[in-house]
C-alpha cells in the first residue's frame, strides 16, 4: 500500500496533522528537525521523535516516495537522477555544481502539456501533478546522495525548471517553497531559488501577492508573437501583451528583477534582428531585467531545430548589450549526458515501451 510522503507538509500542517491525529502539537519540532536537520534516512532511525508519535504517522505515511532507478554523472560533476514514482512513472532531477554552490533542478509534473515545440520535456503528455512531497523528496533524495559521499555538501540553490511547467501545479509548488525555505529545517534562502514559468500570467500575478522573495524567470524564447506561438503553443492562449503585463505586475509588486529565459535556435530566433526586437519589448523596463541567453540542447525527436552558432549567439548577445540590456550566456552542464531537460526520461520510457512490445510479440 502507497502512502503519501512526510516531506509533503508544512510546518504548519504538521502541527495540524498532529494534533489530528491525538498527538501534541509541540512534538512537530523534533519531528521537523529530524526530518531535515539529521535526514534521517527510515523511521527506525527516528530515535529522537516521541515513539508514538513516529509510530502513528509511520501507519499512515512515507519518509521517501522516490526511488533511485538511474544516474548519470558528467565530467563537469553534474549528476542527472531519473527517480520511479510509487506509481511507476519516472522523474529528472539534476545536480549541478557552481562556484557558488550546489544546484538541484526539481521536476513539477509528471510530462508537460505546455507544448514547446522544441522541448524534451513535451514529447510525454503530463499525466499528473506531482505532490508537495514527491517535489521535496527530489532534494531529499539528491541531499542524501550527497551525505552518502561523506564530504560534507550541502543543496544550496534550488530551480524549479525541471519537466512541467509549475504554476500549472501552484498549489503544491507553493507548499513545497514553504517547506524547504523553513528556516527551521532546510533554510534555503528565497533568493537562492528560482521559479521558472512559461508565461501563465494570472499565476505570475498571484505569486507576486505572496511576496515570497522567490527568483522568478519566465521562458520568452522569442520576440515577437507570430514566432513565439509558432514555437510555444502557450501564446495563443497567452500572447506577449498579457504576459509582460503580468511581469509588470510582479516587478511593481516586489520590486525583484526577473530573469528571461532565451532559448537560441539557429536559424530561427536567433538573428540581430530578434535581439533588436527582444531590446525593443523590454524597453523601459531593462534595469529590471537580465536576458539569460541558453545555447540549445538538441533532441533527436525534434530534428528541425539546431544548436545555434557562436558567432551568432555573440551577435545577438552584443546587439543586446549595445541597446543596454543586461544579459548573459548560461554556462553549460552535463553535455556529456543526457543533458535537455525530460532527454532522459524520454529515452527511458521509450525503452520500456520497447521491451514491453517485445514480449507481447
């Protein structure tokens, strides 16, 4: 029998799941430290929590929901985990290390519906949200891997960029935020995390009124909107006009900076030209920005698109800078891997499929 993970709750709620379960309210601190101050890895490690109260919640709950089912680990130190849910559908979550610290991207759903033509993440329909839990146990998970090697390493920063998109999962998102943020038990600072969205303006706008301090970035990927519904069916529904309305919004509301995401694609959105179009949509509103320009993982599923050249990723980032926009070029992880986002997954997947159909036939 599946039970829901530990890692699911609130400080808040645990308290509450407490006490409705008869058990005293005040029990929720032990309980909260031993889960992530000591990361206790099983309930019989669970020494320090009232034998009780550890007891009662073991019948009704998980620590982890998340199983290990491949790894792969670059030369750069960028590890890619695929985690089997208790349903048996498989997750990304990838460690990347930085001169700043360590890295985990978190995975918000189980596929994408969002669309994105020339993403890896879309080439499995979303079959579910994933649960605060299951979204918390991905830094659970990576942190116990990093305590397995005995060097003292620490999850610093968090993206939530992984496969989904995560204001179609605000809810558990937000409660997954609060959890990991609790400066009784992660204490991973709001600006050491970065939410990512495609564009869903009426949940920008409400992430802003919570006033989390959470780093927000919104994948534009092009300049205009004729291009950007043909590559993101996302701006049919939500042209450029709602969505830089909603940024506004957030950046007047906060009073944060908010990062764009900039997929080059050779060829594609990738000219002077779009650089010059993208200065010109930002406009007044540059010393609020900075352009993250992302060098293109190509996907064998989506052959049309191409890394974009050098040269051309220079262009458009000096054409940027001369109209006095902030930008930068993302370093590059795990290129010695499977390194798009959902890449693989995907493959995994296919290859199940593969050894299924197999031995039907």
């Amino acid at each position: 029998m599946n039970h829901p993970s530990l890692y699911g709750f609130t400080y808040t709620q645990l308290k509450e799941t407490l006490v409705a379960a008869g058990q005293k309210p005040s029990r929720a601190a032990r309980l909260w430290e031993a889960l992530y101050r000591d990361r206790v890895q099983s309930w019989e490690a669970m020494t320090s929590v009232h034998e009780g109260t550890a007891a009662e919640l073991e019948a009704r709950y998980a620590l982890s929901t998340l199983t290990e089912h491949t790894r792969q680990e670059a030369t750069d130190g960028t590890v890619k985990f695929l985690y089997r849910l208790q349903d048996g559908n498989l997750i990304e979550t990838v460690l990347m290390r930085h001169r700043f610290g360590l890295s985990v991207c978190v995975t918000t759903q189980v596929g994408c519906n969002i669309g994105c033509s020339f993403c890896a993440s879309g080439l499995l329909a979303k079959t579910r949200d994933l649960s605060a839990g299951e979204i918390t146990g991905q830094i659970m998970a990576v942190q116990a891997y990093l305590d397995s090697r005995g060097a003292g390493e620490r999850v610093s920063h968090i993206v939530v960029m992984g496969i989904g998109e995560p204001f179609d999962n605000y809810d558990n998102v937000i409660d997954f935020l609060r959890i990991v943020m609790d400066p009784k038990g992660l204490a991973i600072g709001p600006r050491h995390i970065t939410v990512s969205t495609s564009g869903l303006a009426e949940r920008i706008e409400a992430f802003a009124d919570l006033n989390l301090r959470v780093n927000l970035a919104v994948s534009l990927h092009a300049p205009n909107d004729e291009l950007r519904t043909r590559i993101m069916r996302i701006n049919k529904a939500i042209p450029l006009d709602r969505l830089m309305g909603a940024m506004d919004y957030f950046m007047q509301r906060t009073n944060q900076r908010i990062t764009i995401e900039y997929i080059l694609l050779r060829d594609v959105n990738d000219g002077r030209e779009h650089a010059a179009q993208l200065a010109e949509l930002i406009g007044a509103r540059a010393a609020r920005m900075n352009v993250n320009l992302i060098p293109y993982n190509p996907v064998d599923e989506h052959s049309q698109y191409q890394r974009s050249e050098r040269d051309s990723v220079l262009a458009f980032y000096d054409t940027l800078k001369k109209q006095g926009v902030s930008c930068s070029v993302r370093m590059e992880h795990g290129t010695d891997i499977d390194a798009a986002c959902g890449q693989l997954r995907s493959k995994q997947t296919r290859a199940e499929r593969g050894r299924a159909d197999a031995a039907l036939s």
